[in-house]
C-alpha cells in the first residue's frame, strides 16, 4: 500500500521524537544533534532527506524502531475481519478502526479491544458497508437530481 508523503512526514517526525526518548536527550542536546545533522533548530523543519540523515544519525547512536505488536493469538480473526471490512470499504487504513475504538470505547487502538468490543466495530463496520452500498444503489432521477432509492419494506421506487 502506497504511503502518502504527509502521513510519512508525520511517522518520521514521530520516529525522531521517540529516538529522541529512547536516547535520553535533553532538549539542548537534541536541537545541538539537530543542527549538527541537518543544520535545523526544530524537527518541524527537516524536509525529507533531513528526517533521513536524522533517522540514520539516531539508529548509529543506538536507536531501535518497534513495529506494533501483533493481537493475541485469540483476536486474531476478529482482527482479519475488521481488515477485510476496511479494506472493503475503500482501502482505509487501520486508523480509522482506531478512531472507532477511541469514540466508541475509549481504547486507543482497536487490536487493544476485547472479544466483545471487536464484535460490536465488525457489526459497526458491516453497517456502514451496507449504508454505502445503498447509496451506491441509488439512481439518480430527471428531476432536481433527487436520487430514488429502494423502500426496504416494500422494494419499490
């Protein structure tokens, strides 16, 4: 899946600022390790080939990237199936989940949700996809631009 450059902005500069934790720098040291490798006083102005430098400065001082765990063994089809919704629905990524998790039970990522919670986003999800697929049935009339859609009781116009 393509990465859009502003959201690779936004996980780079995040990167630098974790390094920054993991490597226990001060705020003087860090901009000093900024200015020295990309000749920037903030992370804010680094363009792509300054996050790089950074990134590759931070990981020869003993920076380790850490990918998201994987869900338990247990969730792992409930997980499957709300990627499958998503990727149903258009290619969205797994942080739209995550805003649903966050709205709907205030955990902030959904593989962190229960058995039960999972459950209620796939029923969240599956709704959603039939909503779109009615509007995506809808056909557009003469008149005003109207769209007529399918009565749900009767099936008629």
């Amino acid at each position: 899946m393509p990465t859009h450059a502003p959201d690779l902005r936004k996980r780079e500069l995040a990167q630098i600022h974790i390094a920054r934790q993991q490597l226990g720098m001060d705020d003087d040291t860090y901009r000093a390790m900024l200015w020295t490798v990309a000749r920037v006083k903030s992370a804010a102005d680094l363009d792509w080939a300054g996050r790089k430098q950074v990134l590759d400065h931070c990981k020869a001082k003993g920076f380790k990237i850490k990918s998201r765990p994987a869900p338990a063994k247990s969730k792992a089809a409930l997980v499957a199936k709300i990627r499958a919704l998503l990727i149903a629905a258009g290619n969205r990524p797994d942080a739209y989940a995550d805003g649903m998790a966050r709205r709907m039970f205030k955990v902030e990522r959904f593989g962190w949700c229960t058995h039960q919670q999972l459950g209620k986003l796939i029923a969240a999800l599956a709704i959603d996809a039939r909503r779109h697929a009615d509007t995506a049935l809808a056909e557009p009339s003469g008149a005003g631009g109207v769209a007529k859609t399918r009565s749900p009781q009767t099936g008629e116009k």
